[in-house]
C-alpha cells in the first residue's frame, strides 16, 4: 500500500482569478488510478490539503465523470487496465488545457517522456509525498496567464498576445491562431518577453512550473518540443525556439526567424 503523510489541515486552496472554481470554493482534483488502496490515500492526503477530490478507477469512468463535473487538475495514473492512462491523457490535451499531472510508478525517462509527450504538464512518481503533491497542483491551477503588461509580443512572425491567451503565427500571406496548452503558452511568453537573451533552463522551469524540480530537465525540453511542433516551419530545424547549449533557450530575433 502506498504510504502518504497526512499533514496538518491547511486552509482551501483558492484559485487564481480566470479559473474554472469560483472565488474562495476549494480546487478540484481527479485522481485516477485502477489501485483503490491508491485512490484512498491520495483522497485522505489532499483533503487534508484542502483540496476537493474525486476519484475514478479506469480511464472510461474518468471521461464520464469529466463530462458530467468539470475539475481544475487531474492526477493521472499511466497504468490503467482497458484505456491506457496515454490515451486518456492525449484525449484529455485533445479537449483543451485542463491541468495533468501523471503519477508513475516508475521514473525511467521513457515512460515520463511518453506521458509529457502526450500532453501532461507534469509528473510524480509513487510513493507520492503529500506536500510536494500539493505544491505543484497549486503551481498548475495559478498559471492561468503570465503575469506581464506586455500587450503584444513577437518572435518571428508569431504573435503572443499574454492578456488575451492568444497566439497567431503570420505566415505565407495569411494568419492561424495556434493552439497550445497554458503550459506552452507560459513557456513561449516567457522566451518573448526576454527579447532574444538566453533563459537558462533553471530559470524557465521556475518562472513557468513555479516550482524546483532540482535538475530535472525531461519536463522543459519535453514542452520545448511540443512548442516547436506547433509554431515552427520545421520543428527539426527551428528558427523561433532555439538551443542555447550548455545554458538554455532563447526566442529568435527577426532576422533569425527571417533566415
């Protein structure tokens, strides 16, 4: 059985202004996992965190229970029997920009690797301590914008418009908005708003997780990929997102992007 410390009861965890819980009403949370020892701890231990939980056991009951009652953050386990935790993930991203964080029992860089890649914006691995739990769920649910009065960034000819939550890529004579998750928005507003300096990689996981992850890289150049698939001409040789190696990233200037 997976052991979780029950900490002190904390006050509700209250969402960032533009999020799906209303003012002062506590931050919904869907665990799924196919392990009801597991679904029991986790309940107990983010209750006492103050969050309201829910629970599902397969990735069919998860998908029923999100379409009936909307949550802020779903704790996804990738194991599941019938649909995989995978495939609930990529139809979950596939919906919108609804917050996950998978919960793997393992931490081999391929199976993290597989779940980023299908659109988590986080991961914990079992035993999940209580607290660190906690903190990166109210790290998802506060970035709902970045926090800059910039009304219009550009790095190429993509335009970033942070107030709005709006990305448009100006390209061959015409103009499409981009869809991308909070968490590639907040990576791609934080790379504009440098104007071309170099972001090291500490830095950007702590601007856009908010959070220390101590080293671990897999989650940046995970998204990094993600973000280049969506807004570059060739995500294998990009010009807007580029590579500082040894230190970071920086966003191209124009006459990179027009190169």
């Amino acid at each position: 059985m997976t052991s979780i410390p029950r900490p002190a009861r904390s006050a509700p965890v209250r969402c960032a202004a533009g999020g799906t819980t209303a003012p002062g009403a506590r931050t919904r949370v869907l665990v799924v996992d196919d392990d009801g020892r597991i679904r029991q701890a986790l309940s107990l231990a983010l209750d006492d965190e103050g969050f309201a939980v829910s629970t599902a056991s397969s990735g069919e009951e998860a998908m029923t229970l999100l379409a009936r009652d909307p949550v802020d953050t779903v704790l996804l386990d990738l194991m599941l029997p019938g649909t995989d935790g995978l495939t609930v993930c990529r139809r979950l991203r596939a919906r919108g920009d609804l917050p996950i964080i998978i919960v793997t029992a393992r931490s081999e860089s391929a199976e993290v690797i597989a779940g980023l890649e299908a659109g988590a914006d986080d991961y914990v691995t079992k035993p999940v301590v209580a607290g660190e739990l906690a903190a990166r769920i109210r790290a998802l649910v506060r970035r709902r914008r970045p926090d800059t009065a910039a009304a219009t960034l550009r790095i190429g000819d993509v335009e970033v418009r942070p107030d709005e939550g709006v990305v448009r890529c100006h390209r061959d004579g015409g103009t499409a908005d981009v869809h991308l998750t909070r968490t590639e928005f907040r990576l791609l507003v934080e790379l504009a708003v440098a104007g071309g300096k170099v972001v090291t990689r500490e830095d950007l996981l702590r601007r856009v997780w908010d959070y220390d992850y101590l080293g671990d890289t897999r989650l940046l150049d995970v998204h990094i990929r993600r973000l280049r698939c969506k807004i570059e001409r060739d995500p294998d040789h990009p010009a807007l997102v580029l590579t500082v190696r040894g230190s970071g990233y920086r966003a191209a200037v124009r006459a990179d992007a027009d190169g």
